[in-house]
C-alpha cells in the first residue's frame, strides 16, 4: 500500500500542485488548509509523514506539531514554510519536527526527504546499548535506568550513530552526512538542536554523556 500524508496548506494553488504531484508518486495525501481541522484528521487516522505549514488560519502549524507529538512521537514531521528566519525553523525542531524546507522549494527535493522517512531500514543491529542505556531502533524506543521513551526518527539515527562510536570523536560534518545526507549551516544548527533533545533524554544515566569537542564535533563517553 502507498503511504498515507497528512499535508497541510492554505494556500489552495500551491495545495493543489503538491498534492497532486505526491499523489501520482504515489502516496495517498489527505490535505487540509487550517490547523483545526488537521488535528481532528490527524486523530481521526493514520498517518505516515506529516507535512505542515507554519502559517495556518484557526491553529497555526507549530501549535499543529505541539499536539501532534504529544500523542504520537514516532510520526515524521515536516515542515514547509515561508518563514525562513533560522529561529523560526529552530523552533519547528525544538518542537520535534525532523526536518524543515522553505519555500520556495522544489518537489523533487520534498520526495526525496519524504522517501528518507518512509525507507527507514533496521540494520541488523536493531538494539544497541551502552551502560544503562538502550536503543531499539526498530520500536523507536530508548530505554535509560529501566525508563522506556520513545524517539522521532531522528533523533534515533544520530543516537544510533554515537552508540556505534563510544569514546571516539565524531566528526559534525560526519555525523550531518550520515544522518541528513548534507552540512550546511542550517543542518548543523538542526544537530545542535537534537543533541541537546538528546542531552535530556540520557540525562538518567550518569555513566554516559556527550561532550563536544568546540567546532570539531563529539564524543559519548562512558
């Protein structure tokens, strides 16, 4: 079966040209144009990546990606807006999002980062652990001190890639190619933000912490 989009976009010209591209992909989109009635879709299915506006009439797209993570970490969040000051766009991540496109984008790259999501492949290690700490890639679970949280996909690639690497220095532009597939500015400002997400998240385990090592990279020391 294709996968299911949930896309939301006021805009009814540029709605109807993305959604009609991604439909002869295909995936299967359900589009709505306002923040409400995209929570009420949202709850009412099942979805496999969300691509969001920001600028949305009743509920605005960040509001929009507040709910939805806070019933649903694992859905991939995308975001698709005029807004192109880097605060705005660190803030869609701080909010969970995995990723952020500015207008005017083109298609091609909105598939390709759409087919990134859906192609999530386990690798054969599907668990990996250090110290207290455990990954389950597959369930997109982190378990620390024996409490079980769980990940966006995101955040579940670049822990993968730091558990693999324990004690040695990885690189930022490494780590940025590894897991975006780039390094440019704006994705190295994303990996500050997701290294601090996931800061919080092992802050449980007192024998593992990430170090940075200024300007080069880090280091997950146990």
């Amino acid at each position: 079966m294709s996968a299911h989009i949930l896309f939301v976009e006021d805009d009814v010209n540029l709605g109807f040209v993305i959604r009609d591209t991604l439909e002869n992909v295909p995936f299967q989109v359900t589009h709505c144009t306002n923040g409400v009635d995209a929570w009420a879709t949202f709850q009412a299915g099942s979805f496999d990546v969300c691509l969001l506006d920001v600028m949305l009439p009743q509920s605005d797209g960040f509001t929009l990606a507040r709910q939805i993570r806070a019933v649903n970490t694992q859905v991939p969040i995308l975001f698709l807006s005029a807004l192109a000051d880097k605060d705005d766009r660190l803030q869609g991540l701080r909010l969970g999002a995995d990723d952020y496109l500015t207008k005017p984008f083109s298609i091609e790259e909105l598939i390709l980062k759409i087919n990134v999501f859906l192609r999530r492949t386990i690798t054969p290690a599907d668990h990996q652990s250090l110290r207290h700490t455990m990954l389950n890639r597959h369930n997109l679970t982190l378990t620390v001190n024996g409490q079980t949280q769980t990940l966006t996909h995101r955040e579940a690639d670049v822990i993968a890639y730091l558990l693999d690497r324990p004690n040695t220095l990885v690189r930022r532009d490494e780590l940025l190619r590894a897991v975006w597939g780039d390094d440019d500015y704006f994705m190295g400002r994303s990996l500050d933000v997701f290294i601090s997400r996931i800061r919080k998240r092992i802050a449980q385990d007192p024998t593992i912490r990430i170090d940075n090592v200024h300007g080069v990279g880090f280091v997950l020391r146990q």
